[in-house]
C-alpha cells in the first residue's frame, strides 16, 4: 500500500506543477477523470494499463530500472 502511495502523490505533484487538470490528464492518456481521481486518492487500485496511461500522459520518458530488493 505504501508504495501505491508513493506513485499517486508523485503523480499528482508532477500533475499540479504541469498546470493540468485531473481531465486533462485523463484525455491525454485516454481514461475517464474518475480514473485519474481514484488512482490519486490511492484508496482502490487500478488496471496496470491505466496506470501506465496515466504515467506516460505525465512523463514523456521515463524508463524502467531493476530494483533490489
């Protein structure tokens, strides 16, 4: 749960220095508002491809690194 977290506040922090709106995030990734909402809200989970719409409308090259555990 505590890195779900993590990614929606980073999420939405980048969202709000952007300028953008919960729905313009939405239409640039393709996704209802209320998706965008609950995945920031960070109280239910969402599909991974929505996740990944969401992240690729706010970051236009981000990359995937391995992680140790």
């Amino acid at each position: 749960m505590e890195r779900r977290k993590q990614l929606s506040d980073k999420a939405k922090r980048t969202r709000l220095r952007m300028g953008w709106t919960q729905g313009e995030v939405a239409e640039r990734a393709g996704i209802s508002q209320q998706c965008v909402a609950k995945f920031e809200s960070s109280a239910a989970g969402i599909r991974l491809d929505s996740f990944l719409a969401i992240w690729d409308a706010l970051y236009d090259d981000w990359t995937i690194t391995e992680w140790s555990k």
